[in-house]
C-alpha cells in the first residue's frame, strides 16, 4: 500500500471516513491516549464518521509503551476482527499501535521480538497514525518504543512505518503551553541532532533544515498565542524531524535525556533540551582525534557553524546560551532538575552507546563536575 499524508488544516480526521470507504474497512481498532482524545475534539469526529458497532478504543495503558501493556492491546484487538489500527495521540498512542500490529502476527516469545533478537516478518492490518502533539515524528519513523522489565528498546523495521499519516493541526490546539513547548522542542533537537548525526545525508538534512526553520520561527507564538497557522507549522515541523531521524536516527542528547525523564518524571523533549545545550558544547571542541563523522573535523564544524546562524548566535560557544534562553523563554526551566555528582554519575552510566557513536563528537562521559560547572555558570 502506498504512505501518504493527507494533510488539511479544516479538520484532516474527517476524511478518514472516506478513507474507510475506498478500503472498504469495516472494523476500526482505535489506539488513543486518556484525555487528550476526548480533550482534541478527536472523539466526537469519529464519532460522527462511524457507527459505534464499527469502532473499538485502546487507551489502557503508560506513557511510554510497556510490553505488559502491549500485552493487553494484543488481545483486544484480536478479538474486535478488526480491518486497520487508527492511532489517534502522541509517540506513545502511535507506538503503541505499531507494537500491537506487529507483536499480534509473530511466532514465539513476543520479548525476543521487542528486545531485537529477532525481527518482525509482517503487519497484521493497514495502520492509520494520526498525531495530536507536534514533536514525537513517530507517525514517520520505523521504530517503536518499548520497555521490557524497566529498559527501554527500539524496534526497527520498515513494515512499521503506517499506511497513512492524517496531519491535522485542529487536534493540537487544545495543547496547553507547557506540553506545546516541550513537544516542540523534542522536533526541534531531533531535526538539529539529524542534522549533525554521522549518520545525516542530503534527503535527511533537507527534511532537518525546514524543521528547524519551522518551528524557530512558530514556537514563541504557539506558546503564548496559538493559532490554526502556527500549529501547522509545528506539526509539519514535527512530521519532518521525524523522516529526517527516520534516516539517521538520533544523538547524544537524546541518549543523555532518556535518564532525566526515568528520574525525574520530565518530559521527554525538556529532557533533550536541556541536554542539547551541553552536547553543542562538547561537540563544538571538536579535534581531529575526536571526530565521528568520516566527512572530517571542518564538515562538522560547519554543520554547527549553521546551526549556531539559525540562532543568531554570536559564536559556537554564544549558541548553548542562546539556545538555552530560548528554553526559558517557552517555559522550559533549565534548572528543572538536580544535576548533583551521584546523578549526573548514574547520567553517564545510563547511556546508550549506539547513539554516541551516531554523534559526530566523541563525548566525554567521565568529566563529571565539567559537566557540573556547565550548568552552574
């Protein structure tokens, strides 16, 4: 079947019933978060599009996806005969889809599957993901979050990219500032770690660059006054941060940030911001030695030197300031947590190796007050 975004910013969901009536779906298997469901104004429309004997709902899980929960989803879903998942919220909800999509169809030991020893070979039904938050990209990525006894995973595989994307930026306007911010800001530090990544190409980097413009030039504003036009700006900006990770995965901040959220209960993309600040600097002291990328020290540096330009940042060492007043600006704290000796220890104890060697600087896990010092001046 061939992807496609219908992308329409008078009410996009409304034309999933037409999408129903040329696949000749009959059942609908609704994946969808708690409150923000109803909260969007998501419910009434598929409510209005369906009769209830057609749709099913899955909301009977954890921020973030926890197999025990997928668990669930899978049975319910087999017993509903359903023709399409719909999911309908954020990277959890459409994670959370793709898990029960595929995890439904495997022989075996589901946690063999979600903890990559082996792969999936097939999708049970069409997935339809339809985002209410502007930051998670899942909707355009093939990986699927989930946690298996505390650790968290990535499932990869193209079979989990959906059938089909309905952008509609009515569902986000009901976001409050807050979880605008930092949604927005998970795009924007996935589009500047794609942009730096090792793993960073033409098509990936033209997908960051428009990101980045995007949401620099919109998230002020859909902050403190949302409108139909800047939300769509920062759920287009969202849907392209997450094709360009897509292809090159993430970095070092991200790595660094799935800690504080554990810790801390912080939300994801205040966690990669205030991470990414100290991963520009570390990147930034870049020498032959420490370089990842093959490209060489001055491809590197002129990749910061243009993400330092989209800030206006006097110079690469001005850019953690300025990037980090922009955090406050939105209402994203930068002293939101304790960064104390023990915790930044277990911090750099935590992370995943992977996406250190994705980034384009080795970074340097063992200077502790360094670390420390960054954030107290």
């Amino acid at each position: 079947m061939n992807r496609k975004i219908i992308y329409n910013e008078e009410n996009s969901l409304l034309q999933l019933g037409d999408l129903a009536v040329k696949n000749n779906w009959k059942k609908l298997f609704f994946v969808t978060g708690k409150k923000s469901f109803e909260s969007t104004g998501a419910k009434k429309k598929i409510l209005d599009q369906f009769l209830e004997d057609q749709v099913i709902f899955f909301n009977d899980f954890e921020v973030n996806p926890k197999l025990n929960d997928v668990y669930k989803g899978i049975d319910i879903f087999s017993a509903s005969k359903a023709d399409v998942i719909v999911s309908i919220g954020g990277g959890t909800a459409i994670d959370m889809a793709k898990l029960i999509d595929s995890l439904v169809c495997i022989d075996g030991n589901p946690e063999d599957y979600a903890t990559g020893k082996l792969k999936i070979s097939r999708v049970a039904v069409p997935h339809v993901a339809v985002p209410t938050t502007s930051g998670s990209g899942s909707e355009a990525t093939h990986f699927a979050v989930v946690y298996v006894d505390g650790s968290k995973y990535s499932m990869a595989s193209d079979l989990l990219l959906p059938s089909y994307v309905i952008l509609d930026p009515n569902l986000t306007l009901s976001l409050p500032p807050y979880i605008t911010a930092y949604t927005a800001m998970d795009a924007l530090c996935q589009a500047m770690e794609s942009f730096w990544s090792v793993g960073s190409t033409e098509e990936s980097s033209g997908y960051s660059l428009k990101a980045i413009q995007l949401v620099l030039e919109n998230i002020k504003e859909a902050v403190n006054s949302p409108n139909i036009n800047n939300r769509k700006a920062l759920q287009e900006a969202g849907n392209l941060g997450g094709k360009a990770i897509n292809l090159t995965k993430t970095t070092a901040a991200h790595a660094l940030s799935y800690f504080l959220t554990s810790e801390f209960n912080l939300p994801h993309g205040h966690s990669v911001g205030l991470m990414f600040g100290w991963v520009f600097s570390q990147n930034s002291m870049i020498t032959d030695s420490t370089c990842n990328d093959p490209r060489g020290r001055d491809f590197v540096f002129s990749r910061l030197k243009e993400l330092a330009d989209f800030f206006k940042a006097e110079s690469l060492e001005n850019f953690p300031a300025v990037f980090y007043k922009l955090m406050e600006e939105i209402g994203l704290k930068v002293d939101a947590v304790n960064l104390d000796h023990d915790t930044v220890g277990r911090l750099f104890k935590s992370v995943n190796i992977e996406r250190l060697g994705n980034n384009p600087v080795q970074v340097d896990l063992t200077d502790i007050n360094g670390f420390i010092d960054f954030f107290e001046k």
